[in-house]
C-alpha cells in the first residue's frame, strides 16, 4: 500500500503498510473522514514523520491522542497550528522549559520547530473524531505506532525518549536501555502537574546534556 509519507521512512515501513491491520485502519480512516469531521487534516496525518526524518531522529516524545478541537491538531503531539491558544499541558511543557533553560515563554504553540531539529512528536494514535477523544483508538494505530518504536530501538543508538505519564511509560517495553535513554516523568497535563509529578524534570536541560556527551547537536527546545 502507498502511504504519503516521508521517503526516509519509507524502507522501515513499508512491510508494515503491507499488513491487513494497516489495510483495515486506512479504510477506517478513510470511512471516518468521509462520514464525519476528523483531526488533523488528512494531508498531515503523518507530520511527525514529514518534519522528522528518520536518519535525523533524536529525541522521541509519545503522546496518546491528537487534540480534537477545531483547528488544533497538526499531526504532531502536543503541538497545535499556530494562533491556536495553547491547550493546558503545552502551557506546563513551556512552563518547565522557562525553568529548566530560562528561555522566554513562546508565542507559537506549533512545535514544528522541534521536529526539524530531530524531536519525533509521536501520537499512539494518528487520529480522531472531532469533539470525542480516544475515537480512533484500538483501530489500528498503536500496532502501527509500536512498530515505529521498535524500529527506532533496533535501527538506531543513543535515542532519548521522553516517556511523560503512565500511557507513555508503558512503551519503555519496547525500549533497549542498554543503547537508548529514557527519561520518565508525569505528565503535564494539569492533573499531574499540579500533583508535583511534571514540574522540575529538566527533561529538555538533560537531554540536551545528553546529545552534548554524544557529540550531537543540542535541541533550541
């Protein structure tokens, strides 16, 4: 099956386009899209994959679900298109950052930025109904999902993933910690937050640290 995703990828994933699961899931897009109003637009599904290529990956964030509001979603986790107001949990992931690295709170919640530097923005699920969060998930894409994490563990070393509350924890399975790092915390949602399981981190300070040790370049989080 061909998929409109970035070439880089294309060798590491074409035998997962090919399998019957992927087939059912691209119908149960498909129907989805035509039958109601879903998030991101379909020419975005994959811009975690079109800003991060494969030989350029980093750093790799996990998130659960695309934002399922009006205009939020742009394919990559935790992000959203630009003049959209900054959802709760980018407003902690940016207040962390002010405090780790003293950068100044930014105007764009669009972390496009990121992904261009090597951050994969990684949704388990690529998809979902307007207004009704969780609506695409167990269709597919966590199969598809875990497959892009296992190749990252197996084709790649010194990878750092960010595995931020108890759904992105559960991928450190999957995860060779004798060749990557992985760094755990809560996540940023208020809920945690405010529990003090979010804030004091320093995830982007450490990982910066990290690719410092490795010879690579620092991310301009």
């Amino acid at each position: 099956m061909e998929v409109n995703i970035h070439p880089s990828w294309k060798p590491y994933l074409k035998d997962e386009f090919d399998k019957s699961y992927f087939e059912a899931l691209v119908a149960f897009v498909k129907q989805e899209y035509n039958n109601h109003t879903c998030y991101p637009p379909g020419k975005e599904i994959f811009n975690a994959f079109n800003y991060c290529h494969f030989n350029n990956v980093k750093v790799v964030i996990i998130g659960q679900d695309p934002y399922h509001g009006q205009g939020q979603a742009n394919g990559l986790c935790f992000s959203v298109k630009e003049d959209i107001p900054h959802p709760p949990s980018l407003i902690n992931i940016f207040k962390e950052i002010e405090k780790d690295l003293g950068l100044a709170y930014p105007k764009s919640g669009n972390l496009q930025r990121w992904s261009q530097q090597g951050v994969l923005l990684l949704n388990a699920t690529l998809t979902v109904r307007a207004n009704n969060a969780g609506s695409h998930q167990k269709k597919g894409w966590e199969e598809f999902t875990d497959a892009v994490i296992k190749i990252i563990n197996n084709q790649k070393s010194n990878v750092i993933f960010l595995l931020w509350g108890g759904f992105a924890k559960q991928k450190a399975k999957l995860i060779d910690k004798s060749k990557h790092h992985v760094l755990t915390s809560g996540h940023p949602s208020p809920l945690s937050a405010n529990r003090g399981y979010w804030f004091g981190n320093k995830h982007f300070s450490k990982s910066n640290t990290i690719l410092e040790s490795i010879g690579s370049t620092k991310i301009a989080w």
